[in-house]
C-alpha cells in the first residue's frame, strides 16, 4: 500500500539537499519503525519516491514523498501459499488492499472512532474486548489480517465477493470463495451508519 505524505521546506531548512531530505526521511521512517517495503537486489533500500527536486536554497509549502508499506507483503511471508499474494504485481496488490479496505470498513462495529475526522472506522475506542479497553492508537491485528486475506481474494479472483442487498440496502449474505456469511435482519441497521 502506498501512503502520500506531504511536508514543507521553509526558514533554515531550505538549505538543505534534494538528497539530504531523503536520507533525514529514510532514518525517520526506520527511527519510528514504519514498516516500509524494501526494494530487491544487491543493497535493499527504502521503497520512496519524492517529486522533482527544489534548488537548494528554494522554499515549498507542498513537498511529496511516496512510500510503500509492507503489512501486507510481511504478513504474507508468515503464511503458507504465499505465493498467490507474491505473484501480483505491485498495482494489482494495491488495488486489492483498497477494495478490501472498504469492505471491511462497510462493517458495523462496537465502540466509537477515535477522532471525527478519520477517515476509515479503525482505530476505535470507548469499547474493550476481554476487560481490555482499545487503544485509539492501535487497529487490532485480526482486522489487518482480514484486509490482507480479502485482498488476496480479491487479487485472484475479483469476482470473489458477492452479495445480495435485497430491497432495504442491507446484505442478505456475502461469500467470499467457499465461505458464506449470511446475515440476521435484526442485527442490521437501515441505511449506512459510519460511527
């Protein structure tokens, strides 16, 4: 998955290389232990891609950077059959964990988001699972693993999910390969609720 980060080169900082920013981004990503993916061949570097360089003494408010993450790439090496994820290319992949994503994200769930303005449902808070209260902070590791298996799903088969959501907008049932789910109309709310 690719994250955009946008960042600013004014005062002091302005004097600073296109090649120096680069190498001051790679150590904060490996400081703050961001799991980025690693690039193939004889010295394996941080998958980053900036925009066009400024002249050295030239401000911006916009700078971009692009990084590659590897969840899903490490979650994949962990598990047998990876090479049905391993085989795709990095596009395919992307799109997947996106679609993915927003499935799993179309799902109603227990407590409240940790800030109005995020835009997916995890983190969450205000609701504990086995007398441990969720930490705004943290999205559990059964809901990556569920994105990353549905993304595989997807990757390989786009038409792995189908469902019915009848007259009301509501699923009836959702399968993805041999699993079927279906669901009980009074656990359901109308419409879409994104709390």
């Amino acid at each position: 998955m690719k994250v955009r980060v946008s960042y600013s080169k004014l005062g002091k900082i302005r004097f600073t290389g296109h090649r120096d920013v680069a190498r001051i981004w790679e150590r904060t990503l490996r400081k703050a232990e961001v799991p980025v993916a690693m690039s193939t061949g004889f010295t394996p570097r941080l998958k980053m891609a900036f925009g066009l360089a400024l002249p050295t003494g030239a401000e911006s408010l916009v700078e971009l950077l692009d990084v590659t993450l590897a969840d899903a790439n490490a979650y994949f090496e962990t598990v047998p059959d990876s090479a049905t994820w391993t085989n795709k290319t990095d596009d395919q992949k992307n799109r997947a964990l996106i679609s993915a994503t927003r499935w799993i994200d179309s799902l109603n769930y227990l407590g409240d988001r940790c800030d109005e303005d995020q835009a997916l449902k995890w983190p969450r808070n205000n609701y504990d699972v086995d007398g441990v209260e969720l930490e705004c902070s943290l999205i559990p590791a059964q809901i990556k693993y569920a994105t990353y298996e549905l993304a595989r799903a997807l990757a390989n088969d786009t038409g792995a999910i189908t469902d019915s959501t009848g007259t009301t907008g509501l699923y009836d049932e959702v399968k993805l390969g041999d699993l079927q789910v279906k669901y009980s109309k009074t656990s359901q709310a109308v419409g879409t609720i994104n709390n």
